[in-house]
C-alpha cells in the first residue's frame, strides 16, 4: 500500500509581508480596506486577494527588510534595568546556594567512596572472634552506601554541575546587558 506523501504548507506571501513588517491581520486589512477574515482566508489560502489591493501589496512588499543579519536589540535605558538588577540577584543567590549544595554532596561521596574502599581492607584484618568491630564496619559500609543516593550520587552531582553552568552563563550575561548603560 503505497503511503500518502504529507505536503509541508508554505506560508501564504501575504502572511509573509504582515509579518516582516511587523503588522497584526487587522492591520494589514485595514492597509488593503478589506476585513480582517478575508486576511485570514487569503493567508490560509482559502480566498484570492481581490486585484484592487494587488498595488497596495507592492506598495507594502518594496518595505519589507533586507534578508541578513538579525536587528541588534534596543538600547537599553536606566529606567529598564530593574527586571534585569533583580534577575542578577537572584541568580547570584541561586549560584551561591547551589554551588554549595554540589560542595557538600561531593564532600560526602568523596568520605563514602573512601570508606567503602577502607572496608574491606579492615575487615581482611579482624580476627574471628571480633564480632563487634565487624558489626561497626557493617554499619558504616551500610550508611557511605546511603550516602551514595540523592545529593551523593555522581549522576547528580553532574546534573548540578550542568545547571550551575547554565546558572553562571546567566550571570554573565545579564553582567553584559547591565554593563551597556553607562552609570550603572
């Protein structure tokens, strides 16, 4: 059974110039003295643009932009900064906050891994009849194996690590856009 080729829609030209120039369906209608829902018809091809709006069309198309390089983005203004000044402090926070929650969860992997290596060694050591040396042993292998888990296992450790990074990016980032103000 031969399978059914899926067509990929191709946006409408009109759809193209409202949205290069920036302009809502009403808008556009507005510009071609037609309603709103024609606009809509036409872009989801359903309806043909009368002939009557094709020069406002080319009128509208000689404005659209030059393909290339993102605008860079507005100036930023002092009177804008809060959002950004807040953002930072919070991320500071969170950085701090979890850069020392991945500190100790290595702090406690680090004493468990070494733990779990000296083990062996002392029970290989112990005379037979020492069985409560060997129940402390048992006991402590029992909790560094504990310590693995949640904020001791490696695999967390990495996921932290990973967003830490994305933490510290932010950082810098918002560091860049508060440094374009003069002042500031």
């Amino acid at each position: 059974m031969p399978r059914s080729l899926r067509v990929t829609a191709v946006p409408h030209y009109l759809s193209l110039i409202r949205t290069g120039l920036g302009l809502t369906q009403e808008q556009l209608a507005g510009a071609l003295s037609v309603s709103r829902h024609l606009v809509t018809k036409i872009e989801a091809n359903q309806r043909v643009l009368p002939p009557a709006a094709g020069l406002i069309v080319a009128w509208l198309a000689q404005a659209l932009p030059v393909p290339g390089p993102p605008v860079p983005a507005a100036p930023l203004v002092p009177t804008h900064l809060a959002p950004l000044q807040a953002r930072a402090t919070v991320v500071a926070y969170e950085t701090e906050q979890l850069a020392r929650r991945l500190a100790r969860g290595q702090a406690r992997t680090a004493r468990a891994l070494d733990w779990l290596r000296a083990a062996p060694k002392l029970l290989a050591t112990l005379p037979p009849e020492a069985e409560r040396q060997r129940l402390w042993v048992a006991a402590v292998t029992a909790e560094a194996e504990g310590a693995l888990e949640g904020d001791g296992n490696p695999a967390q450790h990495r996921l932290l690590a990973a967003r830490l990074a994305g933490l510290r990016a932010e950082a810098t980032a918002l560091a860049a856009y508060l440094a374009e103000v003069p002042g500031v």
